[in-house]
C-alpha cells in the first residue's frame, strides 16, 4: 500500500517542521533543472574538468591496497590520514590548525548543521549576513533560531552596524550564540571581507564573547589580488570556528568538508556528528588521500582558477552588454557568484517566472534573506555553465530585465526611470554592494 | 477496471503543486482497482499516450496547458475522455477577464475591474488611463495576471504609486492583467461536484496580511474551517451563487468558485478553477470529506462523470 497522503502523519510531525517549509520560489526552482533551461541558478562548481584519469588511479590504488578500510565505518572525527590533506589545504591560505581540533565532515553543510545543533536554542539569536548563503537558510529555520542579518557593503560585512546590532540585542537582554559569514567572495553577493573588518571582526567576538563560524568555500578561486588573511588565522582559533571544504576545490560529489573549533566545541560538535552519522565516508576521505599523495592538487585548483576567471569575465561583459543601466552588480575578484541587483519596482522572484518561459534561471533575491528583503536582487553563477551559455542566459535575463524597466517607464510616464548614474563615481565613494554599471563599461570602453 | 493514464506535472508554475495531486490521484484509483499509468507531461505526451491506450485520462494539471483548454483539446483530438471540464469552460474559467465579463454580463456579483494587455500600454499608450481607473477603483486595489491559476504574480496596491511595479510584476506571468478593487473580507471556496455544491471552505490566514501561495498550499500557514462558520443564509447563497457560474461557465464534473465575502454580508465571485488542486491542503477535497466524501470516492466519482461525458 502507498501512503504519500500527508494527513495520515501530519499529527506526528515535530514543531521544527512547520518552518522546514516548501515554497513558491522553491517550486519555481524545481523548474530550473530542465535539461533546456540555461540555469545560472546552481552553485556547481564544473566537475567536467577533473580528469578521468586521475579519479581511475585513485580508485584502483585504493582497491589494490585499502579495500578493506575503505568498505568500513570510521573513527567519527575523520582519519587522519584525511586531516593530513586538510592541514596542507589550510596551510595554503596560511593556517594552521591541530588535527585534535579538527573534525572531518560529510560536506560543510553539515559543518553548518553540527554548529547549529550545538549552540542553538529555539529563539536563540544566529548573526549572519544580509544577504546571506541561501543553503544556511534552512538550517537556521529547522533549529528556530532567531537570525539577524547585517547589511554588506563592497568590503563584505558592516562590522560597524554588527556591533550596534549587538548593543541593540544587548539591551533586550538577549546574547547571540554565533556570528555567521563568508568573508571571502562571499555566497551570494560575491564580495569580500576587508582586512580592517576582519580586525575588528575578531576584536569585537574576543570583546563580547562571541563565537565566529567562517564559512571559507571560496578562498583558494581567487582570480587576482593578494588574499588576506582568514579570520581563523587572526583570532588563533579561541572565538573563530573554521568550515573549510573539499567541495569547490576538488569535488561536491565526495561529500567531504571539515570544520576546527576550540576542544570543548568540537568535542561537542563530535557527539552531535556521531548521533547523524557516525562518521564521514572512508571509502571518500581515503580517495582524498590518495589524490592528496599524487601531489598535484594545487595544479587542479589553478586550472579551475584559469577557467572560472574567465567564465567571470564572461559573466561580467554579458552583464555589461545585456543588462539595463539601472541594473548595478557586484565584480567579485574570486568565488563563484555575482550578486545583481535591479531598480527596486522588480520582483526578481516574479521575473524568475518570466525568465523560465525564455529558459534561463537565476536565484531570486530573497532566497538569501530571513525577513523578505532581498526582492530586488539575484544571484548568478557563473562556474556551472561554458561562456557561451553564460552569454546567451545573461542575454536573455538582460532582454526581460529591458523589457520590465521599459514597461515600469511607460507606466509612470518616464521612458528613463533612474538618471544614469555618474561616471565619475568612485567605487570607493560608493561604497555599496554594488557597483556602477555605467562605470564599468566606460572603463572598459576606455571613456565614456 | 479501467486503464487511466494520470496527466501531471508539465511545465506550468503549478509543477510540484500538480505532482502532489497527481501522486495522491495514483494511489487513490490503485486502490480503486484501476490500472494506473502516471504520465509527467512533456513534449512527448502524445506519443505516450498512444502508447498508454487508456480508457481515461485523469487531468491532475493545474495552471496553462492543463487547465486552460490546450490539453483537453489534444485529448478531443486523441479521442481519449477525460475528466473535468472541457475545452470552452477551461477557456473561460482560466481567463478571469473573460470570466469577469461573463459575470457581469449574466448580473452575478464580482469586484470592479478593469483589464489591460501588455500591448495597450505598450502600443496605446494605456498608461495614460491608469489615473482614470485609480478615481474609480477605492484603494487598495489588487493587480492579477488574467491567466495565472494560482496566487502567484498577485500583488496589493495600496497607493497609486504601488500599481505600477504591482503592473510589472502581474505581467511576469501573462500579457493580460486585470486591476479589481480589494473585496476585505472572509475568503471562501466553494466546491462542486457533479453539480452539486459541497460544504463551503473558509480560508483563515494565520499570520500573513494576504492569503497568498505559499500560504495556500502549505499546512501550519492558513487555516481552513470546513463547513465554514456561516449563518444558515450566506451558506446558502454562496453554494447558489457557486453553482450559477458553475452552469454559466460551462464546468463538467468538479470545479472550485472562489467568493469573498465583505462586511455587509455582500457576496463577490473572483474566479472559478477549472481543476482545483487535489493535495492534501488542497480545498476540494476537504469539502467532500465534509460532506462525507472520502478521497478516494470523490476521485472515483470524477473518474464515473468522465465516463459518462464520453460518447459512447
């Protein structure tokens, strides 16, 4: 017998569920999977660029020498084999940790659902970014936290209006558990944490007792400039919880992450991780290893910063060919998404529905918000795609993008809606999350 | 029993809507001893159901293609009976400007409107009228895509300035849309089964300023009371007013009549679903269980009428 009829279990769900919600733009993302529709929508790093070669090697040798090991559970902390790879991953971005600290995770996102469980009460207070990862959403709803998001400007986070929402927060007696953030080439606005801010990030979570998750995806697809330092190797690990992944610089589908928090976290944290699954896959941490010994895993990242540069670039000259000059964008210098933000009259959930009847699909805005903000604005992927779809879906959003602000002008009687804005802005004046579109181009075109 | 190939899913907004009702349709003529055959539909429909030979179709679509007539005209064609409504009143109850006329036409109550295509604004300089239509509309005002079944691309206009961003987005899902005063009030559905009005359903938001989607569709967002607390009177002329436009319209089998009802005890009809959704959330079937219908006899009962409609 069957039995999909919800009204049979209904009575036996647990309150958390109420807000484990399905969606209207949920829906509509269910659409964006068809096979014709151009979807800058995922977060996919390309996968069709590692080697067949290379996984075949590492697959044998593993059958040749572990085959045993690899077919067994494993210790729930990772093996350390797998935190040596891990030691060598954060020592390029100038970390160290000690491998007591580190726990090896099935992905980061369970890193976000380990920390969560550990210090979230229902209606205790979760900082995070506004916007903010649209996949920590969820996990925040299903443990009923109470999330405050703090506003980005184009150097990440305003750890300015952080702390006066921590003065805030403090006067209605309530103390937050964790600040949240991606301070490199941030999920999704694409921006990056300045190393002033990342200072008094630091200063403020030893000044108030405050726990830091750094969620860090992104920080080895820098595509230039000179990295600065993760808040993890600023504060030496007392308020800093460090999520660090295999996901983007080798492989989403190993489901290999890990997280370092001061000992009495992470022995917490250990607990909470035995209980969802005992351990993380060995048979995925030993093919880490493995690949980890062939010793050309830095060759890989740099290839795959090769060609996401390039898609960015790609992304960035659509953007500036195809979309209005009242849409602005964010020009990220690493990660894998460009934050674009439309005049405030667009409801980019319901241009979303209008972009899927020409095929392409993109994150609404509000997927990154808890409190409805967000409407205006989208996320773009540009790892996921070659250049040429990244082309043609840029073009097609750019083309439902003119036709609405077109329609917004006629409607209000003003076929130009917004002055273009100054060319002589200076993103440092901006200071926004975004910058000039009319800026861009002219510097590109060498004037305006 | 009888071979029924269940139609669900396409590529219409209401996909996952239209898959859950779909899945719960399945199970229910399983159970009723039918030999099921699911088909998502895709640009390969025709091929499978020629492949499928069912006796019946089952239209579990919701939104354009399913329910506004292009499906069931392809079922006319394959000469495949089906169940629901058929061409002509999926036509006029997906349209709600056609609809609305129609009410008008016949002297049934609706909210005033007003309709507009994209091209009038954009070729007629439309624009022009929209201070016309704000004097003789009261805010606030609600601004819909003509041809959207569920709420989505519905916006509120609370000031002048709202409507033309309310505009933008109501033309994100169709070419048409139509600006209708705001009726405040109690949200109701009708159901009608075989020409029958089932007991009325009132739609309660639990914390939302506007019954809308997501609400719709998900339990803990909106509560439903069925029978809805009504005098005796109302009840009545709701089921009546329900079954008039079942019968101007045209509807076969089963439909959904959505009214609002103001605080002077004024009846108003928004629209009419030619294929209201089947989910466990879902409106109908709470009303059939109310009036003693389970799930899987309503579906038994839709699957009879298709039937019964076909030429022998």
């Amino acid at each position: 017998m069957k039995a999909r009829d919800l009204e049979r279990y209904a009575g036996l769900f647990a309150s958390r569920t109420r807000v484990m919600k399905s969606s209207a733009m949920r829906d509509l993302m269910a659409i964006t999977a068809r096979p014709e529709v151009i979807s800058l929508a995922g977060g996919l790093p390309d996968t069709s660029t590692f080697p067949p070669d290379t996984f075949a090697a590492v697959a044998t040798r593993i059958a040749a020498e572990e085959c045993a090991k690899a077919l067994q559970y494993g210790p729930t902390e990772g093996l350390g084999e797998t935190k040596e790879c891990i030691a060598q991953v954060m020592e390029a971005e100038g970390m160290r940790a000690d491998p007591q600290d580190v726990i090896v995770t099935t992905g980061g996102q369970q890193v976000l659902d380990l920390v969560t469980k550990t210090l979230i009460d229902p209606g205790d207070v979760v900082i995070a970014e506004g916007p903010t990862y649209p996949g920590a959403v969820p996990v925040f709803s299903s443990y009923q936290a109470d999330v405050v998001q703090i506003d980005m400007d184009a150097e990440g986070m305003r750890v300015d209006l952080l702390e006066e929402t921590l003065d805030r927060l403090e006067r209605d007696g309530r103390r937050p558990k964790f600040v949240y953030t991606v301070p490199s080439f941030q999920n999704p606005a694409g921006v990056t944490l300045s190393l002033p801010r990342r200072r008094r990030l630091v200063e403020v979570a030893h000044e108030r007792e405050l726990l830091v998750l750094e969620d860090n995806p992104y920080g080895l697809l820098r595509y230039e400039g000179e990295p600065p330092p993760p808040l993890y190797s600023l504060d030496g690990g007392v308020y800093v919880m460090y999520l660090g992944t295999f996901s983007k610089i080798l492989s989403p589908g190993i489901r290999l992450g890990w997280v370092v928090a001061p000992p009495p976290v992470i022995e917490k944290i250990n607990l909470g991780k035995q209980a969802a699954d005992l351990c993380t896959s060995t048979l995925s941490q030993l093919m880490v290893r493995a690949y980890f010994e062939q010793g050309r895993w830095r060759d890989y990242v740099d290839s795959l910063v090769e060609l996401y540069r390039s898609r960015r670039d790609t992304m960035l000259d659509a953007l500036a060919d195809h979309f209005p000059p009242q849409a602005e964008w964010t020009r990220p210098g690493g990660g894998l998404f460009i934050w674009a933000t439309l005049p405030e009259f667009i409801d980019t959930t319901d241009l979303l529905a209008r972009a899927l009847r020409d095929n392409v699909a993109f994150v609404p805005g509000e997927a990154a918000f808890l409190d409805g903000r967000g409407r205006s604005s989208m996320r773009l992927n540009f790892s996921g795609c070659d250049e040429q779809q990244i082309r043609e879906g840029v073009r097609r959003i750019g083309e439902v993008v003119t036709e609405q602000v077109a329609l917004y002008g006629t409607l209000t009687g003003r076929e130009r809606p917004a002055a273009p804005q100054a060319d002589s802005r200076e993103p440092e004046l901006a200071r926004v999350l975004r910058l000039p579109r009319r800026a861009e181009r002219a510097r590109r075109a060498g004037g305006p | 029993m009888s071979r029924v190939s269940v139609l669900k899913g396409g590529r219409s907004l209401e996909r996952q809507v239209s898959l859950r009702s779909g899945a719960r349709v399945e199970d229910a003529l399983e159970r009723l001893g039918h030999q099921v055959v699911a088909i998502d539909v895709d640009l390969d429909l025709i091929a499978r159901l020629r492949e499928a030979r069912p006796d019946l179709a089952f239209v579990a679509l919701h939104g354009p293609d399913g329910e506004d007539g292009t499906v069931q005209e392809l079922l006319e064609i394959l000469g495949i009976p089906y169940t629901g409504s058929g061409v002509l009143a999926c036509v006029r109850a997906m349209d709600k400007v056609l609809t609305k006329h129609l009410l008008l036409e016949a002297g049934l109550p609706t909210p005033e409107f007003f309709a507009f295509s994209q091209t009038a604004f954009r070729d007629l300089g439309a624009a022009d009228a929209l201070g016309a239509i704000e004097e003789r509309l009261d805010f606030p005002i609600v601004v819909k895509p003509a041809g959207q079944g569920s709420a989505l691309g519905i916006k509120f206009a609370r000031t002048a300035a709202d409507v033309p961003a309310a505009l933008v987005a109501a033309f994100s899902y169709d070419s048409r849309v139509l600006l209708e005063r705001h009726v405040e009030g109690r949200d109701l559905g009708v159901s009608l089964l075989a020409g029958e009005p089932l007991p009325v359903v009132e739609a309660v938001p639990r914390d939302e300023d506007f019954y809308d989607f997501e609400a719709r569709y998900e339990i803990g967002r909106t509560d439903f009371l069925c029978p809805a607390e009504l005098p005796a009177a109302v009840t009545e002329r709701a089921q009546e007013l329900a079954l008039r436009v079942f019968e101007l319209l045209g509807l076969y089998g089963f439909a959904r009549v959505d009214l609002m009802l103001d605080s002077a005890g004024e009846l108003y009809v928004l629209e009419a679903n030619s294929i209201p959704g089947l989910t466990d959330t879902s409106l109908l079937p709470q009303a059939a269980e109310a009036a003693g219908i389970g799930f899987d006899e309503l579906v038994g009962r839709m699957l009879e009428l298709a039937a019964a409609r076909a030429p022998a």
